[in-house]
C-alpha cells in the first residue's frame, strides 16, 4: 500500500508538512508495512514559494527591494534549478507589508515586485513564475515596470513614480528602456481571478476597498484605471478590459502580460507543474489532501480541486481531510475527491479547534485510515 499525502496548510493552526508527519504517523499505526510519500503544495497565494522549494529541495534567496510604501525591505524568493525562480509579489508588494492606518492605494506601489524580478534576471533566472495574490497595490504594476527600465510619461513629457495616483497623470507609455533581459525570458503568471482590469468587476471596485480605499478614492482611482487601459489600447492595440485576470493584483495581471509578455496560468496547475506532482502518482494507491475550510470556493482553483483533477484523470482515489465544511463544500466531489473527513470531533468554539489542531488532526486521519481499511476487507 502506498500513500501520497498532498495537503495545503491549515492557516494559523498546520502546515503542509505537518499535516503529511500526522498522517504518515497514522497510516503506519493502521497499516504497519505502507510506504508513505509527501509533497508540499499551494495554490498560488501565500506561502506558494515557500511550498514549491520544500517540495523540490530549492534555495530561498534573498534580495533588497522597496515596499509598498517606497520603504527598504529585504525580501527573497526561490531558485529551482539555474534557469527557474518562483516568487510571490506580496513578499515585496503584498498588504500584510502595510499598517492598516496606513492603507492607501494611491500611493502603494509595485516597484518592489520589479526589483525583484530583476535581480532574477540579473542571476540569469530565464523562467520565472510569479504569484500575484495578496497585493497592496492599485496601480496598474506600473510600478512594477518602472523598476524594469519602462517609462510612464505624464503631460510634461516627465517620468512618473509609479502608484496608484499617477495613473491619472499617463500621457504615453516608453519601452525603450526596459530591461532587454525580459525577452529572453518565459513568465508565468499565477492568478486564479477572472477581472477584467476596469469597471464594477475590475481591479479598483473589486479589490480597492480591502486595500483601503474609500468610496471616494476608487472612483479616482478607477479614472486613472481607465485612463491607462485607454493609453496601452491606444499604443498597444489591446482592449485589457477584455481580457480575464488583468485586474489581478491592482492591474499588476494587465502590466506583466502587456509589458513582459506573461501567461495567465492557475496557481495550483502551476505549483503542480514546478513540483512534477504526477511524477509522484506514480505507483500511488491513494492520495490524501486537505485544507483548513471547505466550501463552494474550493473548487475554484484551490489545492484540492487540483490535486483530485490529476487524481481523477489517473483513475487513483483521492479523499480529503479538513478542518472544516461549509456551504458548497459537497462540490468538490465532482473534482476526484472521493470523501472529506472532517477534524473536529465535537462541537467546540474556533479558538480550541485551533489550540488542538494537531491532535484533532490526528484522530481524523486514524479515522480515515480505519475506513480505508474496512473498505480494503469488503473486497
């Protein structure tokens, strides 16, 4: 019998790690001569670097580069091999980098986020993926651009900075300088929403609030939206507002596709891929994966859908255990997921769940695997 353990973490409580220790420990207790193997895995928000090096043995590197704030911070992302990097624009751009007093995407910038795709370049990294959730930024990655050489021109014919308040003041876009690097390299963009980069569903009114953005100032800020979308339909000959996921990130989706010619991609296929998670279905009997809630946005580009659509396509069953179920959860099962145990036991307030998580944990997959083997006696 061989176990794959494929789990994203249970934030604030489990990681991805600890979740395989438990269930390696409790598959062993059931089944004394299993082979157990783990990977580590996300879906392309928070924490997606940190899982695909744990995953491939990969080197975490350090780098320098300005915040959302325009502020000196030491940043890092990872190296797969000498060709690959992976990294996550909220380790240089992201909101968590922000006091909520603070929050004004008017002036958060995504200058960082190019510094650090630059230092990449500069290392000779030539196939980058980039995780764009959790932004603190509205402006457009234009930003991002003017780290890479790119020029955003106001009236004056003068350089602006690069956050959500020049967005108003475009008047022309100048590639002249970017970086020559960028077209030697491949990037892959790992984003899982569909915004258009304007509108009621683009990056200002979808995301702005969250950012700390008023009423009043999204409606500026959407003026500056459109007017950039207008200039790079005007030099570009691209309609971004017809184009899905150019609103991610503050725009930072429409920068990198527009400028870097990046691809759009599903943060869990992505990680799937930089991990070679089908290599590891190899001679698998069962896949065990989870996550910290489930509910109808499970299936919507998170861990598990991925990891039991690669199941499923194989014909290897997979089941989940998590903390818990919401509204939706059961439609998953359509996705290669066979079954969801879930870890709390009793009824309980959040706080203990939380405090217990690890033995909670453990006592689901002695359940699960108990299941398993009942299942294995009725054949």
């Amino acid at each position: 019998m061989k176990f794959l353990f494929a789990s994203d973490s249970f934030k604030g409580s489990l990681s991805s790690q600890k979740t395989a220790e438990l269930l390696a420990k409790a598959a062993r207790e059931i089944f004394p001569d299993c082979q157990c193997d783990s990977i580590v895995v996300a879906d392309g928000g928070e924490g997606t670097t940190a899982a695909v090096l744990a995953a491939t043995n990969g080197k975490k590197l350090p780098v320098q580069v300005h915040g959302p704030l325009w502020e000196d911070i030491t940043s890092n992302y990872g190296m797969l091999d000498e060709n690959r990097a992976v990294m996550e624009m909220a380790a240089a751009s992201g909101l968590p980098l922000v006091p909520e007093e603070k929050r004004d995407p008017r002036y958060t910038t995504s200058y960082g986020t190019g510094e650090m795709i630059a230092d990449a370049l500069r290392r000779g990294f030539r196939d980058i993926s980039i995780a764009i959730g959790g932004s603190a930024t509205n402006d457009g990655g234009i930003g991002c651009i003017c780290a890479l050489g790119g020029k955003f021109l106001d009236e004056n014919n003068q350089e602006l900075k690069g956050c959500g308040e020049d967005l108003m003041k475009i008047r022309k876009i100048d590639l002249s300088g970017l970086n020559p690097l960028i077209k030697e390299c491949k990037f892959t963009v790992m984003c899982d929403v569909t915004n258009p980069l304007c509108g009621k569903d683009g990056a200002t009114y979808t995301f702005g609030r969250q950012k700390g953005a008023t009423p009043e100032i999204q409606n500026d800020l959407e003026a500056g939206m459109c007017n950039y979308r207008d200039i790079i339909k005007e030099q570009f000959d691209l309609d971004m507002d017809n184009i899905p996921g150019s609103g991610a990130a503050g725009g930072l989706g429409t920068a990198l596709m527009v400028f870097l010619n990046g691809t759009l991609k599903s943060g869990i296929e992505t990680v799937l891929d930089l991990v070679d998670f089908d290599e590891h279905l190899k001679d698998v009997d069962i896949v065990v994966t989870g996550e910290g809630a489930t509910d109808w946005q499970s299936v919507f580009g998170k861990v598990m859908q991925g990891v039991g659509v690669h199941c499923k396509k194989r014909h290897i069953p997979a089941v989940a255990i998590v903390g818990s179920m919401g509204s939706g959860a059961e439609d998953i099962f359509d996705y290669g997921i066979e079954s969801i145990i879930t870890t709390v036991n009793n009824i309980m307030p959040l706080s203990d769940a939380l405090n217990h998580a690890e033995e909670l944990y453990l006592g689901a997959a002695r359940r699960m695997f108990r299941l398993l083997k009942a299942g294995m006696q009725m054949r």
